[in-house]
C-alpha cells in the first residue's frame, strides 16, 4: 500500500511538472516568434483532446478491472472461509465456475485496458509528430521571408516543442492519478456516509413492552445452490421467555455432512 502511495505522489508531482513546462515553453515561444507560438496552440485542443479521451476510457475499464477483482477476490475468500460447507454440499466445480467466471471478466476488461492504453498514447504522440513536422515547415517560411533568423526560430521551435510534448507526457501521469481517485471512490464515499444509523433514529413504532417469547412455527428453509434439500422441513420450536433452551437439531443432511 505504501509502494502504490509514493507512485501515486511521484505521478502527481509529475504531472504538475509537465504542465509547468508547458506553460513556460508557451510563455517563451510568445516572447520570441509569436506566430510559430501561435500555430503550435492550435494543435494543442486536438492534443489535449486525444490525451483526454485516453486518460478517461483507461480510467473507466480500471475502475471495472478493480471491480471484477474484488468480486473475485470474495468468491475465494467465502469459498475458503467455508471450505466444510462447500464439500458437504458438493460445491467445489460452482465455486471454481463462479471464481472462473469473475476472473475472465478481469481479463476481458485488462485487454480493453491494454487497447486504450496503446491506442490512446498513439494517438497523442501521432499528433506530436504531426506537428513537429507542421513547425518545421511553418519556420522555414519564416526564416526565407526574414521574419526571424534561424538561432531565435530554433529556439522558439524547441521551446513550444518540447512544451507541447510535455502535455502528450503528462497524459499517463493524469491516468494514474485517475487510477488512484478511482480505487479510493468507495472508501471516500464509505468515510463521509452519514453515521446515523437507521436503528438509532427515534421516528418509527416504538414498543412499550417486549415479551422475549421466541416461536418458529413450520419452518422450511433449503440452501440456493440445493433448493430440493430441505434443511427444516416443518420445524417447531417455542423458547418461552427467561428460559434457556439447548436444543439438538438432526436431519438427514447433517447425518451426510457427518
């Protein structure tokens, strides 16, 4: 947990560096040769737009990823928590289906998240070359019609470059911060639920006087997984009131679980 906290950190101090170095190689193309400046900010929607679209679908399938898991990770866990259970009842191959089940659910989701991955950063730096080649082009007409010479050209077209070239950078940065928001989503929403309980709220019907008398009168009660084995076929059972009962229950079921 403490390893994914310092990746989680470094991501965001990375990322706010990347959007740092963008503003400033901006702010220093402008002072130098506004128009290259000015042609690279009109790559930039396209560019913020693709690095967007990636950081939210990869953002999307994560969450689902971390929700197959966790089902996965119950159905293990209640299937060992009650290992007796389950080989009395002969359910070993339900709960390796079910686990089965929940883990290809997992590994559908990592292939989606791999395909936004590499689709997603493709994309960005697609358009970084696209327009790496564009500012090449756009500069050399400045530089023929004397605008500018080559020496402030080279320098304003590094400097929106590599600017432009840090936001394609802090686009999988945003994606893990994402990751991390996603992961803590239901732990946040656990810590600010209202602490008032319902059984603590004074509105309601309110008993004057309880008579701690217990009566099951024909009970039936069967498992899911074995609805046509009854576990309580008909049972009665009367607990009067300050009385203790020790009751011994057997049936058909428990002498096979035996």
């Amino acid at each position: 947990m403490s390893l994914n906290l310092l990746s989680t950190t470094l991501q965001v101090g990375k990322s706010v560096h990347c959007i740092s170095r963008f503003i400033v190689g901006f702010t220093i193309g402008f002072t130098r040769i506004w128009q290259i400046s000015l042609v690279t900010l009109s790559v930039v929607p396209l560019l913020a737009l693709s690095g967007g679209i990636f950081a939210y679908t990869t953002a999307s399938f994560i969450g689902k990823v971390r929700k197959s898991c966790v089902k996965a990770g119950e159905i293990a866990e209640e299937a060992i928590g009650n290992i007796r259970t389950v080989q009395a009842f002969v359910g070993e191959e339900k709960a390796v289906k079910s686990y089965k089940s929940a883990l290809l659910k997992t590994y559908r989701y990592g292939v989606k998240v791999a395909l936004a991955k590499g689709l997603g950063l493709g994309s960005v730096y697609g358009v970084l070359s696209c327009s790496w080649a564009l500012l090449i082009w756009f500069t050399s007409g400045i530089v023929h019609k004397d605008i500018s010479n080559g020496a402030e050209a080279f320098t304003t077209i590094i400097s929106v470059f590599v600017s432009g070239l840090s936001l394609g950078q802090a686009a999988p940065y945003i994606s893990g911060i994402l990751k991390a928001k996603t992961a803590a989503h239901p732990i946040l929403e656990m810590i600010e639920r209202s602490r008032i309980n319902k059984a603590l709220k004074v509105s309601g019907h309110t008993l004057h006087q309880v008579d701690g008398h217990i009566q099951l009168c024909n009970l039936c009660f069967s498992y899911p997984s074995r609805p046509g084995v009854l576990i309580f076929d008909g049972l009665n059972l009367d607990i009067p009131s300050g009385k203790i009962i020790c009751a011994l229950l057997v049936g058909v079921v428990l002498e096979r679980a035996a």
